[in-house]
C-alpha cells in the first residue's frame, strides 16, 4: 500500500469500528495503531495537538485528519475494499447502506453515550434519572434494525459490510455497558455472529497488543 496512515483510538471505543474494518480488509500492518487512555481529554492532554475535540477514533491519512468512525470505515472500505465491505453507487441497496451506516452513529451510539455519562461515568451529579432515560430511548431504537433482520442475516445487499460494524458496534457497547438485556433475541444472535468473525477478533487483539505496548491498562474500562 505504501501509504501513512496513523489511528488514535481508545480501546473498545468508535475506533473499534475502524480497527475492525481495518482487520477485515487484511491492513492491520498499513497502519500505526496509537492507543490513548480513556478519555483522551483527562489522561493524555498532549492528544489536543492531533485533534483539538479529543475524541477517537482519528485517523491521519492523505494529510487529512478524519474523527468520524463511520466515515472512516466508508473511506477505508471504498478505497481498499475492492468492492466487496460497501455498497457502491448504482448496486441495490446503496440507499439503505448509507442510512444504516449513518444510523449507527446518529441515532443508536448517540443516546448511549448519555446514557454512559449521567448513569454511568458521572452518576454523581444527580442526572442518573435523565441518563436512564437515554438508555431507554436506545432501547427503543433498536426496532428499526431488528425489523431490518427479520429476514437477513447481515443489513445490507446480502453481505457482510461496514454497515453491518457500525451499527454491529453500537450492540457490543451495549452489552458492554450494561444495555445488553435490551437486545431481542434476534439481534443478539446476530451480534453473537458478528463477534465470531476473525475479523473481530484480529481487531481486539490488535487493540489489547498496542495497548499493553503502549503501557495502558485498566484506564481504558467502558
Ligand atoms: N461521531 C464520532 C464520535 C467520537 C466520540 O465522541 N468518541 C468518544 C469515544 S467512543 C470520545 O472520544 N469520547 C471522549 C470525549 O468526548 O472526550 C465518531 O463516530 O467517531
């Protein structure tokens, strides 16, 4: 490939998305991988230089910073995919490729991140009750990805895409952060599947492996 590219993430952040874009495509070595402390803003100021809003993913690629996971993984995808992780313009299901790509951040990452805040991370400042609430509406807004796969095994034009990790990443940090039992049965056998793949797993491991390197332990727990 011979291209820089540079990725800041924290672990089993967005920036699993990517990771786990970046297994499946097989470009694991194209790419520094710099794992960061949790969150970056609190434990690793220095951060702000690459990217002054301190969140991750980031990825410096082109000379071009890009902090939206799932730009990043539609990028990547559309770039080194060769086809096979997107739905390019004019195949079928290219509409619904683009909602369930967008919908894994706009609208199910989004209301779990509130949810993180005010329930978890910062209970005591008396919000728990709204943060409750966020996780609620998550809650709800699985229906749409759950009528979705009443009939499917992955999301979109009958195969395994990014859509599938993004909105796929969303349920993992449901389940990690205490959502889980909002999963229908369905879409946790659908998660249940996703996580199988070598894929996945390349993904964590190249995580947990440059994180160990880069000396970051438990600080990285959500
Ligand atoms: N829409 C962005 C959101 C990025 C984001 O907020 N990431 C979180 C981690 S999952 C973060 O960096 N939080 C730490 C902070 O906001 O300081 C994306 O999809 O990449």
């Amino acid at each position: 490939m011979g291209e820089y590219m540079r990725l800041y993430s924290c672990a089993a952040s967005r920036g699993l998305r990517v990771t786990w874009t970046l297994a499946e495509l097989g470009m694991c070595d194209a790419v520094d991988l710099v794992m960061l402390p949790f969150p970056p803003r609190a434990h690793d100021k220095s951060y702000f230089a690459v990217n002054p809003l301190g969140t991750v993913p980031a990825l410096e690629a082109e000379g071009v910073l890009m902090t939206e996971s799932s730009a990043i993984c539609q990028w990547l995808a559309e770039k080194y995919g060769a086809g096979t992780l997107h739905v390019a313009v004019g195949e079928a299901d290219r509409a619904a490729f683009l909602d369930f790509l967008h919908h894994a951040d706009a609208t199910l990452t989004f209301p779990q991140t509130v949810y993180m805040r005010f329930a978890l991370f910062e209970r005591d400042r008396g919000l728990a009750a709204a943060g409750e609430a966020y996780g609620e509406w998550f809650a709800k807004r699985l229906q749409k990805i759950d009528a979705r796969l009443a009939d499917r095994d992955y999301l979109c034009a009958g195969r395994f895409t990014i859509a599938d990790i993004a909105v796929g990443y969303a349920l993992y940090l449901a389940r990690r952060v205490g959502l889980g039992e909002h999963l229908s049965p369905r879409l946790g056998a659908w998660m249940d599947n996703l996580m199988a793949r070598p894929g996945f797993t390349a993904a964590m491991a190249w995580e947990d492996s440059a994180a160990k390197g880069a000396g970051i332990g438990d600080l990285t727990s959500f």
